[in-house]
C-alpha cells in the first residue's frame, strides 16, 4: 500500500485527545491541507483543543520534497511560541515516522502516523520541553478530498526504506 498523507495533494481532516503535562485530556478537531509545489511542499491547516477557552494551533510547514537518495522528507515550521522546528518525516512500511527538534527553545518530539487505508491515518505523539512531556496527542485523520495541484494528486510516491 502506498503511502497517501503528505505523498498526495489532499485536505485531512482530524479528531482526536491532546493531553496537557498535567495529564488533563482535552477533545481536539483540525484541519490539514497538503500542496505540493515544485520548489517545496506545504502542509497547513489548524488544530482546535476545545478546552476553557479553546486554543486553536496553526501550522504550516514547508517540506523539501523526496530526492533519489531515500533519506526521508526534510521539514521545517516557525512559530513565536515553539521557535524554528527542524525534522524529518520517513516512511518505513505503514508509517510514516517524524522526529524534530529547536536548538534554540529546547523543545523537541516524535510522532506516529499509521496507515489504516488510503484515507485514514491514526498519529500518536509528543512535544517535550527539558525532558518533560508538554503535549501527547492521539488523533484519526481523514481525507475529505484530494486536491488536484500543481504537481498533480498522487504524482510522487514516497522514497522505499532501507530498513533502518
């Protein structure tokens, strides 16, 4: 099965439970648009925790896309709160696996996206700060439409693993 989320030009939507470091579970809604541009790829969108008072992330990240070498998928976002996050996403088998970090703010996380079929992943991950857990999220994304862009939907798929 070929991998869909970031490979393919589509909108994602998202549910899921963002927990605090206090352990606090709050319910989370977002949305996720992918582009795909010559020069780069973009993934934006918002995610809303609807806690007291909701607070509503929005992120865009600029993806460098996949080259022959195999060595995964290069990402960056900015943000006032978090600094100059750097990362790399890799597809190995039915996931897809990201790991980032900011030299400057300290903070630095992993996260887990499963396939369950073309249309659904399941992501599981963590933002910490100092050793310390900030955030944890468990979210199901599902594809609500495929966007037919400048590279075309499914024109790149992602690079084999090499098992490592």
């Amino acid at each position: 099965m070929s991998h869909t989320f970031l490979f393919e030009p589509a909108v994602w939507t998202s549910t899921g439970t963002l927990w605090r470091a206090d352990g606090e579970a709050l319910e989370t809604i977002g949305r996720t648009e992918i582009a795909h541009h010559p020069q780069c790829w973009l993934l934006s969108g918002t995610v809303k925790v609807l806690g007291a008072p909701p607070t509503e992330f929005v992120h865009a990240y600029w993806i460098e896309p996949p080259t022959p070498d195999g060595g995964g998928l290069k990402w960056t976002f900015e943000s006032a709160t978090f600094g100059k996050l750097s990362g790399r996403y890799v597809a190995i088998g039915p996931s897809i696996l990201s790991v980032y970090g900011c030299e400057s703010s300290g903070y630095y996380g992993a996260e887990h996206l499963g396939q369950r079929d073309p249309d659904t992943y399941r992501s599981a991950g963590m933002l910490l700060l100092k050793g310390q857990i900030i955030y944890s999220w468990q979210m199901m994304l599902k594809r609500t439409a495929r966007e037919v862009g400048a590279a075309g939907a499914g024109a790149t798929q992602p690079p084999r693993s090499t098992g490592r």
